[in-house]
C-alpha cells in the first residue's frame, strides 16, 4: 500500500467508528510542518523551551551519563527529528570532544528532513549526517542492520502522540533492538496543572487551531473532499488527573461531507468531535510502567529550571 492509500484508509476506517478519530500523524504535511514550527514558536507551547533549556543548559552532563566509549564509532539517531535547534547543543558538544559518530535523522517528513540536513551540514561542515525518511516503525530494522553501538534520541514528547499501549509496544521493540548497556534519551512533557497545559494547545494566536483543521485541508486536497474549514472548531481538553491533553474537531452544525475519493458521504452531528490527537503528560511511575519488563531502565533525569519537562536516559540491561 502506498503511503497515500493507508491515508485514505485510515480516513475512511476513521470517520466510519461511532467515536471519529483520525491520526495525528497525519497532520504533517508541508503546511503541517510549518505550523509544527510556528506553536514551537508560541509563548504558550512551553515544551520547546524547556527542553531547549535543558539540552542548553545540560548537555555536558548527558554526554557524560552516555557512558561513550571514546575509541569506538558510534551512531546517534534521532527518532521525529523535526528542525533538530535542541539536538544542535548536543552535536556542538559531541564535536567538541572529536568523538567519532554518525548522526542519522529520522522523520516521517522528507521537507523536514532536507531542511535539518541542510542547516546542520551548514552549522557543522564536520558533521556525519544522513537522514532517514520513514515512520518509527517501520524504519527500526534498517536501524539496526550496522554493528555500531547506538544511541537513540527520542525527545519533544513525541513519545506522548501514541497511546500508553502503542508507546508501551514501541519502546519493548527498541528495547529488543538495543545491546547491553546502549542507552535512550527519552524526552517526556511532565504532568501538571491544567492552567499551563491547554493554553500550550490553545494558543491565543490560533495556530495550533489551523493546524488542527488543516487536517481537514489536506484531506479535501489530497481526496477531493468537501470539508467546509468554517464548520469545524478546534476543541482542545486536558485533565491533570488523566494527564492527557486531548485534541479533537468539533462539527459546529449537523452536515454531511462528501469524500471523493471514497465515493461516501460522512455525517456529522451538531457538536460531534473527531479525536485527533492525544499527547500523553508522564511522571517516573507512568514511564515505569511502560517500561515494565522491557529491560530498560531510568538511569538518570535532567529536569528544567520550572520542573516542567524531563529528559530521561534509558539503559538497556
Ligand atoms: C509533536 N508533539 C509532541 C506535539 C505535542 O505537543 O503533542 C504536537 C502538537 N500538537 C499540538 N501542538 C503541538
């Protein structure tokens, strides 16, 4: 299947269920990735900033918990690169002490791919840099076909886009996939208070309403659908309870769309919402249980000055 007709499956899989749903790996399209990039910008979007404090702030001390061994090449491979600005002060230092390693970049996106690329190999003309275009999933085999030891950089809270089981599966798969001692940095979004959390997925500026809606955009591009954009709202929830900010759109009237591709009509309740994203918030003991029986454990924390957001190092046992 092509990465067009999963889509268009998931769509129609999606939007037939009595709850609607549609992946939020879906959103990142050319004008997705460039929304990404402006909420990174948002004064609400505090994750950014955090983890930018930390990977600013920090680095010394994660390189000196990845335990290298100085005599041997190693490769650094960044799962949901995006723009790599926080990895930048990790490169930076790992250059700085002549360490011998190759940094591969992986995302789903091949826009953001060339733009880290570039910019990077800019920044750094001693750089080993070659990226990997392809899902999580789906790229993990080919990532492990060389024998030199690893480090995996999992950082932005993507982590928290999948569901616990999802992200439970995951990180059992790259567990499987690492040798003794190799190590994951695992950048996780931390719970707290509600007052801080939505307003990071309800920016003032609307952004990251239009990249929620620009869900149905590229769906009316891509398969000739009809969503009127002007009938749909951005619904953002978050519980501190649950610790799970949730993203939904919401059909601000009754209406039928018509999805061409499909040959189908969909209905939509006044009020009906369509899940689209989830982004879990974590503390050690929801990553422990993850983390159960998957042979890696928290080896260290490095936290931000506000306590808001947490870069884990995990090491296999
Ligand atoms: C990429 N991911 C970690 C972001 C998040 O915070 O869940 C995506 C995002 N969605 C809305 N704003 C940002």
């Amino acid at each position: 299947m092509t990465k067009n007709t999963t889509f268009l499956k998931d769509v129609n899989d999606g939007l037939s269920q009595k709850v609607k749903h549609i992946s939020s790996k879906y959103f990142y399209d050319k004008k997705g990735d460039q929304l990404f990039q402006q909420i990174m910008e948002m004064p609400e979007y505090y994750l950014t900033n955090c983890e930018m404090e930390i990977f600013k702030e920090q680095s010394e001390a994660i390189i000196s918990a990845f335990n290298i061994n100085e005599n041997q090449e190693f490769e650094l491979i960044e799962l949901g690169a995006g723009d790599g600005k926080k990895t930048q002060y990790l490169l930076e230092k790992l250059l700085e002490k002549h360490l011998k390693f190759k940094y591969i970049p992986v995302d789903i996106s091949q826009n953001s791919l060339d733009v880290i690329s570039t910019r990077l190999k800019k920044i750094f003309p001693n750089l080993h840099i070659e990226a990997m275009q392809g899902e999580y999933f789906q790229v993990l085999e080919a990532l492990f076909q060389s024998k030199n030891p690893k480090i995996i950089l999992f950082i932005g809270s993507n982590l928290g886009n999948l569901n616990d089981e999802v992200a439970h599966d995951f990180l059992h798969k790259l567990s499987d996939n690492l040798k003794w001692g190799e190590k994951l940095l695992l950048g996780l979004d931390l719970i707290k208070s509600k007052n801080i959390v939505l307003p990071a997925y309800n920016d003032s500026a609307g952004i990251t309403k239009a990249f929620n809606i620009n869900l149905l955009e590229r769906i009316n591009h891509e398969f000739g659908a009809d969503f009127n954009l002007e009938k749909f709202d951005h619904f953002p929830y978050y519980e501190e309870e649950e610790g799970i900010a949730k993203s939904f759109l919401k059909s601000k009237i009754k209406q039928s769309v018509f999805i061409k591709a499909l040959n189908k009509s969909f209905e939509f309740a006044e009020g009906e919402l369509i899940t689209t994203e989830v982004s879990r918030k974590y503390n050690d003991k929801i990553l422990n249980k993850i983390l159960e029986n998957s042979n890696m454990e928290i080896q260290e924390k490095f936290l931000d000055s506000e306590n808001y957001f947490a870069d884990y190092i995990l090491t296999k046992k």
